[in-house]
C-alpha cells in the first residue's frame, strides 16, 4: 500500500486483510479522515477501551453476555449505549456499499458521548454486575466500529 503511513495500514489490515482492493479503499478512507480532531479523539478512545478491556481477560473481570441497558446507571452510559445501536446500523450500510469515509465520520459523530462516558464513568467498579454491563458496551463499541480499521493502531501525537 504504497503512500500509506505505516499506522493506517496495520490499523485496515487488522480489521480485514482478505480483499487487497478493499482493505487499500479502506485505508485511503482512513488517511481522509484522520486529520480531524474527532477522529484522533476516537483513535486515542479506541486505544483506552481496548486498554481496559484487556486488563479485564487478564484479570478475570467477566464481560457481559449481552448488554442490559436497565442496570446503566449514569445518564452518559445510557446516552452511549442508546446511539450505538443506530449509529452501528448506519456504519454497516455505508461499510456494505463501500461509502468507508462516510462511515468513518459516521463513527466520529460518537466522540462528545465517549468522551463523556470516559469523563464520568468508572468502568472498572466493584459491583461485579454493573462492571460486566460496563465492559459490554466497551466490548460492543470496540466489535461494531472496528470493521474497517482497528482505530487503536493508529498513532497520535503525544498520546
């Protein structure tokens, strides 16, 4: 993939590396979109929810099998995991019809509520049920919006 930073090309190949044709479409989306602040915003976010994540599997903290947005407790969590299923569903029609910096800049539009949610949410609370809902929205923001690129490849400044 010539042209491409290094970053933006691991960041495609490690959402899908079948389809050269598309995963070099999916890269230039990227290298479209990448010079907005949402989207190093969402890059550094991607980072910290991957970051939590794995700190969970490696300490046994369950994640939730599905999520029960009843037990969201705090108005940001509930503002997140509300948009999530509309804007998943408007990614996947425009990453269906190959329209990758439409969705890119679709997923970006989540950045005031993640950012809120990491503002005032702990994920990683005591209450073991409340943690395993948490986690799940983490788990499904990370599974639903990195099709086209893994964002937390991609390199920020100072971050």
């Amino acid at each position: 993939m010539l042209g491409l930073a290094y970053d933006v090309v691991n960041a495609t190949l490690a959402a899908d590396s079948d389809d050269v044709v598309d995963a070099v479409a999916r890269a230039q989306a990227v290298t479209q979109v990448r010079p907005s602040d949402d989207f190093a915003a969402i890059s550094v976010s991607f980072k910290r929810m991957k970051n939590i994540l794995r700190q969970a599997q490696e300490t046994n903290k369950r994640v939730a099998e599905s999520l029960n947005p009843s037990a969201l407790s705090q108005p940001e969590e509930k503002a997140l995991a509300e948009a999530v299923p509309k804007v998943a569903k408007d990614v996947d029609a425009l990453r269906r019809s190959g329209q990758y910096e439409k969705a890119l800049l679709e997923i970006s539009r989540l950045r005031p509520l993640i950012d809120a949610f990491f503002d005032k949410v702990m994920v990683m609370v005591e209450d073991e049920s409340l943690r395993a809902n948490r986690l799940r929205l983490l788990q499904t923001l990370v599974d639903e919006f990195s099709r086209i690129a893994d964002f937390s490849e991609i390199v920020t400044e100072g971050k």
